[in-house]
C-alpha cells in the first residue's frame, strides 16, 4: 500500500488594478478577489478610502500592508504568502500593466510554477479626465506615469495639436512636465487642467495653460491628472462629478446608525460629504409582556389591521417572530397600513404587500384620512395592533379610536438618547463647520440639540415633514426645505434641490453683490 504526503494548499497571486479611486469603480473580477484574498500588499497610491471599503468586507483575519522596496522584494512578500497556501493581492492605482515596476513583478512571479493572475483596472489619468469632463478624442493618450523621466514629449506635443491627453503624475512633478511640454513646442497658452483627488470626495479641477498651470496648482499633493488640450476650455457643462448638486457639501446626518447607511449613500450619490452622527439608539422594551401578547394575538386572529409606523416598528415584530419561530404566513387574515413608502418597503421585503400606504401625506394625519371607519358588518373583528416607540404621540392612536376601532398601542421598542459625538463634532455643528443637517424625526432634533447643541445658522435645515419642522422651530432653527413626502429620498432630493436654486440665485448675481451675499456653503464659494 502506497501511502502519500497531504500536500499544502496551491496559493496563488493576483495584481489587481484599484482604478482611479472611487470604490465603485473597481470591477466585480477585483472585487472578488480581493474580499478572497489572506494577504494585500497596497500601493501608496491607492485612496484611502478604497482601502477602507476593501477592509469592511475582506476575511476577517486578513493582512493588509504597504508595498515596501524594490519591484523583487514585493514579488517575495507575494511569493511567500502563495508558496505558503495563501491568496496574495498586490493593489496598485489604476491598471496593473500602467506601472513599470508591477510589470517586473509579474515577470519575477512569472519564472516560478504559483499561479497568478492580473487583473486590471480604468487607467488613473484616464478615468479622473472622464470624471473632471474632459473627453479625450483623436490621437488618445492617457498614461499613469510614476517617473516624468520616462514621458514621451513629442508625443505629447503631437497629441495636443490634434486633441486633449492625460497623464497622472505626483504633484512635485508638474514643473518638470511644464518645462518638457515647452520644449518639446506645445503653445504656452494651451488649455490645462489639474485635478487632485481624482473621482474622491473632494476632487478639485483648476484650469489655466501650459505656461501658468503649474503656479495654478499650488496646494497640490500627492497623485494628480493633468489634462492638456483644447476640450478642457469646453469641460465645464461636462464636469459632472463636481457639477452635482451637493457637491463638496459636510452634511450632518443624525441617524440611528443602523438607518444612517441609506441616507448617507443617497447623499454621496449627489456629491455630499456625510457625517453620521446617531443621536438615537434603539433598545427593546423594559418588560417583553406587552409584545408576546400582541404576537399571540396577530397568530390567534384577534386583530384586523397592524399599523406600523415605521422600519424600527416592523423590525421589532419580525425579531419577535423570528423568536417564535413565525414568519409571514403567520400574518394572514391580517391587514397591514404603513405610515409612508420607508415603512413599506421593510414590510415587503419579509414578503408582505402593505393594503395601505398614504397617497398624500405620508403622516399620521396622512393616514388617519385614507383609513375607513370601523363598520362592524364589514369588519368583524375591531381591533387594530400599533407597535412603535415608547415616546410616538397619540395622534394616530387618539384617531383610530375616534373612528370606531379598539387600538392596542403597544411598545415594541424604546428609543434612548446616544452618547455625545466626539469634540471636534460638538464643534462643528456649533461652528457652522456643516453646510446642512437633515432631520428625520423630531427625536433627532431634540436629541442631536441635547448631545451636541444647536447648528449654526448658516447651516442649511432640512427636515421631513411637518411635525419635525415644528420641533425645529420650536428649538430655534431656521426651517430652510422640507419635501412634499415624508421619506429619506424625497429628503435627499429636496436639499439638492435646494442646492440647486442657491447656485442659480448666486449665479444671477453681480460679483460685488456675491462678496457680500449670507449665503454660505460650497455653492456659495464656488461664485466668490
């Protein structure tokens, strides 16, 4: 009998190209292998905030470190993690193959038997011209440069005459590119652009021409893309990413933080800067009595409607069904309203479709309109069930009743005050360090008020609906929006809106009038 030795097993290396920062921009193939991956090695050029984002959903025990050393010393680092078993990653700035060193790193990985893999990834100056708007037609040229000794000039000279090119360089390097575009006959006055922190957060462009951009940049640091030629005179209608609505604007978002994620996504979408901040926590009722009742109630028949109020109330039910080994057959017979869109969408997504959601007013008001009376031929049973917050007020409880329905209002979860945010936040909101704070609730403004203070005044409020308007008034605050639904979308929306008419409003104005305009924010600035 022939007996064998398990064997290790196979490691295997991937480099993957980060493309030109924004998360999202990675591709699903560097994606996955990345969130598989036991060891990454990363490049300093690669964003912070990619890394950030590679981490929260990477193995939990995966190592991640900076690339160190020569183009053979990083191949070893690779090497010994893939002979050890393991899946090793080097992440570097737009695509693999853009860099000279990574090229001597695959070549080293090459020469042995461990199986690698390059996956690329949206050029750096490619992608960051396509984010600051300026197209590259002709003779196209974008290259991700870590040593200007290397930059063809006549080339570049030649792509100029006939449209734009990019190329990313560190930002110590704009004077050598300036002297070399010079000499090699480009116009003085030809169009520039430099963008730092291409398609992150803070992207900026400047523009001016080959003989000055260099004195333009100053402040610069780190990887920039300069763009050269005559579409970048044309790139502001196409200039989307700094273009949008809410862009370069801190937004507070005082949220529990598991409701913070949607609003804070939506916000970035339209180019805001958010800043979570829970002034709420969410915690089960002091004593579970109440909602085992209501529990055996819904399963026994004893209701004909739940009400629901919002996406904490519909948690807490279904974390007690889940308790009790129930789902969503158990809610048969039963009938189902919700307060707004928000609260439905949590309904459906445990397979439930609500019979009712306001068609005007997303409020209690809004709902107590659109919900018939109780008729008792029609309805046999007369009970309606309303999970919600130890602190909801009784308007919608005080209404049913008035329309001939028993009403059980039962707590199905507390909401306590969070703890105090950081110095430097309490700061912020009192210094007008936001530009604007969305409000959710009246719960939000008293609690962001209790724990941090008040928002400056030049800080844009928006709230959700009436209720948390009066609230913040009642506080002291300047209401500056509010939309026509109550729903985080329609919130979102009706601040870029916002947005939108002051940059139109300082966009009418003479610039000595702009100087002396109250208006602040980005918006403001840009126009000053």
């Amino acid at each position: 009998m022939t007996t064998r030795t398990a064997r290790k097993p196979a490691g295997r290396i991937a480099f993957i190209g980060a493309g030109p920062g924004d998360p999202e921009l990675l591709t699903r193939r560097a994606y996955a292998a990345l969130t598989d991956a036991d060891q990454v090695v990363y490049d300093r050029g690669v964003p912070e905030s990619l890394l950030a984002a590679v981490r929260a959903d990477a193995k939990e025990d995966a190592q991640f470190s900076p690339a160190e050393g020569a183009p053979g010393d990083v191949a070893k680092v690779l090497l010994s993690a893939a002979k050890s078993g393991l899946a090793a990653v080097h992440l570097v700035a737009g695509d693999p193959f853009g860099h000279e060193s990574v090229v001597k790193e695959v070549q080293a990985v090459a020469r042995t038997a461990v199986h690698f893999e390059v996956i690329p990834g949206i050029g750096q100056a490619e992608g960051v011209a396509a984010y600051a708007g300026v197209p590259l037609p002709g003779v196209r040229i974008a290259a991700d440069v870590d040593d200007v000794t290397t930059l063809d000039f006549d080339a570049l000279a030649g792509a100029a005459q006939k449209g734009s090119f990019a190329v990313a360089v560190d930002a110590g390097d704009l004077a050598a590119v300036r002297d070399g575009l010079l000499a090699a006959g480009v116009e003085p006055g030809v169009p520039v652009g430099v963008t730092g922190d291409g398609t992150g957060e803070t992207q900026y462009t400047t523009t001016s021409t080959v003989d000055s951009f260099v004195a333009a940049a100053l402040g610069f640091t780190g990887r920039v893309v300069l763009t050269v030629g005559a579409e970048v005179a044309e790139r502001d209608p196409l200039s989307w990413w700094e273009n949008r609505p809410l862009y370069g604007w801190k937004v507070l978002v005082p949220r529990t933080k598991e409701q913070a994620g949607a609003m804070s996504a939506r916000l970035r979408a339209y180019g805001a800067i958010p800043c979570e901040v829970p002034t709420i926590a969410v915690e089960p009722p002091r004593t579970p009595a109440q909602m085992e009742r209501a529990v055996k109630g819904l399963v026994d028949g004893r209701y004909a409607w739940v009400v629901f109020t919002s996406v904490n109330a519909v948690r807490a039910v279904w974390e007690k069904f889940a308790e009790h080994g129930l789902d969503a057959r158990h809610f048969g017979g039963v009938k189902i309203a919700c307060i707004g869109e928000a609260t439905a969408e949590a309904v459906r997504a445990f397979g439930i479709q609500p019979e009712l959601i306001p068609a005007g007013e997303q409020s209690s008001e809004g709902l107590l309109a659109e919900f018939s009376p109780h008729d008792e031929i029609l309805d046999p049973v007369g009970r309606v069930l309303l999970p919600r917050a130890d602190i909801a007020t009784e308007t919608l409880a005080a209404g049913l009743i008035e329309r001939g329905w028993e009403v059980d209002d039962v707590t199905a979860y507390r909401t306590v005050r969070a703890a105090p945010p950081p110095a430097e936040i309490r700061d912020a909101i009192k210094s007008g360090g936001f530009d604007a704070v969305l409000f959710t609730s009246s719960s939000t403004v008293r609690n962001l008020v209790g724990i941090a203070g008040k928002p400056h005044a030049r800080t844009v409020v928006a709230v959700i609906g009436p209720k948390t308007a009066e609230t913040a008034v009642e506080f002291g605050l300047r209401v500056d929006t509010q939309p026509q639904n109550a729903s985080v979308p329609d919130l979102v929306e009706a601040l870029a809106e916002y947005a939108m008419e002051l940059r139109e409003k300082l966009a009418a104005m003479p610039a000595k009038q702009r100087r002396g305009s109250k208006v602040q924010g980005p918006t403001a600035l840009r126009f000053r």
